[in-house]
C-alpha cells in the first residue's frame, strides 16, 4: 500500500465523508461527562482575577486550527478563547484585553499557509496561541520564521508540528502517546503480541508506527501487525480478521477519535473484541468517549496526553470551571481542551510579566521563548519553550481505562522511552530549561 500525504485530496475528500458516514453509528452526546467545573464564576481566578473588565489598547492574538474538512480539532482555541474571555473580565494584561481570534484551515495546507502568511504579515499580532492544525504546521512555521512570531501550540499531530523552532505544542502528539501505550503494556505483561493501527498518512501515521516499531525492537516486544488504513477506509471487517489472525494480545489504535469510534463499533457488531486489550492514543481521551462507544468497551484503555479530566488539581479546576462559564456546552472537554487552556494561560503568565505600554511581537516573542520550567497540575512535567529547532516538552503522559461510561485513571505519569527523544533532553539539559 503506498502511504499518502495528508495533503492529498483524497485526505480532505476522506475525511469528510468519514465524517458524514459516522453520524450514524456514534452517540450524540453533548455532556461535560466527568468534567464538569465547581467553582462560580465572579470567584475564577484568571490573570490578574480582580473582577475589573479591561478596557486598554487590545492586544491581538491569533491561531490556526483545522476545525472542518471532515477533521475538528478546534476544542484546543476553543478553550484559549474562554480563558482569554475570562482573562479579560479579570483586567486583562495589566488593563489591555486579549484580542483573540482562531482561523479554520479547512484541512488544507495551502490555506494554512495563507492564513499563517496573514498572521505573520499583520505586525498587530504579537503571538500565536492555542494552534491545532492537523496538517499545517510545516507550512506555517516557515511563515512565521521569516517574521519571529511565535506560537505556543496547543495541540501538535504530525511530525512537522514537533520539529518547528517557532511552534511549541503543549500536548505530547501521537507518537509520544502511542510509545507511552506500549510502555503500560509492557509494565503491566500485557505486551506478548501487539498490533498497531494508524493512518498511512506521510509524517504522520508513518512517524508514529515508526516510533512504535525502534521502541518495540529496543524493549524485545512483538509487533504481530501493523495496519495502515487509507483516511478513506470505511470496511473495517478485513482489520478485524487480520487482528484475530494474528493472535495479538494488545491492540495500539491511533486514529482520531471518529474513526476510532468506527473500528470500535465494527469489532462489536462481530462481537470480536475477546481477551484482548484494546488502547487507543490520546485522540480518543474525551470525557464523552465512553458514552459514545458504549457498555460494551467497559474496561477500554486510552492515553492522556494531559491530567485526567475527573482528577483534582488547580489549574483543571480552573479549566472545567471556566469552560463551563465561557464555552458552549457542546465545546469539547478532553486532552486537546486542557491543552489550548493551558497554553493560554502560559501565554497569560508571560505577558503579565511586561510593561503593559511596552507589549509587541518583539517583546512578546522574548516572553514566550522565555517559559521554562513552569508547572503545572494538568502536566506530568514542568513544560517549557527555550530556542531549539524542535519542540517536545511534553513527553511523560497518564493511562487511563473506562470505568462505567467514563476514564478513571490506571497509571501515574510515564516518561517516554522514545529514542528520538535524545536530542531534545539534550536541549533541555544544556539551557537548563526544567528544574
């Protein structure tokens, strides 16, 4: 099978009618599940948390998101744009509101290069934050080179996103949640045959099986399969036979959520799930999944790339209780949420450092390449930016299994065994950017 670029047409054209075909055959629902917020609203403590509207000079801030195309991925500036509402009632940077503002690609990365071309042209926009663009990231950090703008991206997919020196996701991408997958197998003698299932997507489904594979041959696990489906795969019964042929005892899906949902509702219409434990990466951590896959997944395992979304915490009290205030209710509440939250919040704590008078892309690219070491309860480990020609401070991540319709947590944090992380824990070593 020859792998395709998620360029490609087919790609866009796939995924939207995947899309429409999985209308049918996943739940509608639009609950918080797990993941609803206890703290009122005049008592939410964003920014500067005065209960004082800000009324100076807007400070304008952007993102890219693929938010249609038959692939949404927009729950990440989603909840950058309810904290920032929620920044705003609360004074704002020093008095200034956040402008902010999130463009939809479209699935298509000739649009990204457009908008990101049009955010790097505008000199009002000072910094990017909350990007998730499933496609895009290549193309964009070209644009934003040439202009020294910065973005804290909150959710990263290919590889591209992760080897940018102007992009730093906040998430861990699908290859750090795959590898971390099999790592709890391993830990818990669940690992005896594994099987691998993914896009053939180039940079990205490729990447991932790639990185399951040299951590596999590392460790003496045995990948039995791996199954690469096209975007446009609608037949999962030829998947489900060749996972039972090959006598797996695991399975790694990294899918997005939908299509997941699809192979997941294929293997209970053949009742084929048997003793195996089937994963899946952080894609399909979301507090409505196990509502939407049913009673008969009780027990199914998937990775958070973030803090699970039931736990306690600060910051994820913060985070349920401002998407209840600010985001519709439909607005997602899963990993990517938490991540566009916390990269507006990072972004927030910089700025509050700056003269409020003195606040430009210059001084805001300095604030941002500036974040290190900074903690928080929704990470596993302090993330950071620093100036490096690829980004992957998120690299330790939680397990998590379905426990009557909703997550509950099965590990504690695991720190990636990925080989090609060496040059970046290099990078953190030598700027001394964690603690």
């Amino acid at each position: 099978m020859k792998a395709i670029t998620v360029r490609g047409a087919l790609a866009l054209t796939a995924a939207a009618l995947l899309a429409a075909s999985l209308a049918g055959c996943v739940a509608d629902d639009t609950g918080s599940g797990n993941a609803g917020g206890t703290t009122d609203k005049g008592e939410l403590q964003c920014g500067l948390a005065n209960g004082e509207a800000a009324s100076g000079d807007p400070i304008k801030v952007g993102a890219i998101a693929t938010a249609s195309g038959g692939v949404d991925f927009s729950s990440s500036p989603k909840a950058a744009a309810a904290y920032f509402d929620c920044v705003n009632e609360n004074g704002g940077i020093n008095g200034r509101p956040i402008d902010y503002s999130y463009e939809d690609d479209q699935f298509d990365p000739t649009k990204t290069a457009q908008l990101a071309a049009g955010f790097a042209a505008d000199s009002d926009v000072v910094g990017l934050v909350g990007d998730a663009t499933f496609i895009g990231c290549d193309v964009a950090n070209a644009e934003y080179v040439k202009a020294d703008l910065y973005s804290i991206t909150g959710v990263g997919v290919p590889q591209s996103c992760f080897s940018s020196s102007n992009l730093a996701p906040v998430n861990a991408g699908p290859r750090q949640s795959a590898i971390q997958l099999l790592q709890w197998l391993e830990e818990t003698d669940q690992a005896d045959a594994v099987f691998q299932v993914g896009l053939n997507t180039q940079g990205n489904g490729d990447w991932v099986a790639a990185g399951i594979n040299e951590y596999a041959e590392a460790n003496g696990i045995n990948i039995v399969g791996t199954e690469l489906s096209d975007p446009a795969e609608t037949n999962w019964l030829p998947l489900i036979q060749k996972i039972k042929d090959s006598g797996a005892t695991s399975v790694i899906i990294v899918d997005p959520a939908p299509i997941t949902a699809a192979i997941l509702a294929a293997v209970e219409q053949q009742d084929a799930r048997g003793d195996i434990i089937w994963t899946c990466t952080a894609s399909c951590y979301d507090a409505q999944f196990g509502s939407q896959i049913g009673s008969y997944w009780e027990g199914f395992v998937a990775n958070s790339e973030l803090q699970l979304v039931d736990a306690a915490g600060e910051d994820n009290e913060l985070w349920k209780s401002v998407m209840d205030a600010y985001a519709a209710d439909d607005a997602p509440r899963d990993t990517f949420s938490q991540a566009g939250f916390l990269a507006a919040k990072m972004f927030t704590d910089a700025l509050l450092e700056l003269d409020p008078a003195d606040i430009s892309r210059e001084t805001v690219s300095e604030a941002m390449l500036g974040i290190t070491n900074y903690s928080s309860d929704l990470l596993c480990r302090p993330w950071y930016y620093g100036e490096a020609a690829e980004h992957n401070a998120n690299h330790s991540t939680r397990t998590a299994e379905i426990t009557d319709g909703v997550f509950t947590k099965l590990s504690e944090c695991i720190d990636s065994g990925d080989p090609a992380l060496e040059s970046i824990l290099a990078n953190e070593e030598s700027q001394g950017l964690v603690g």
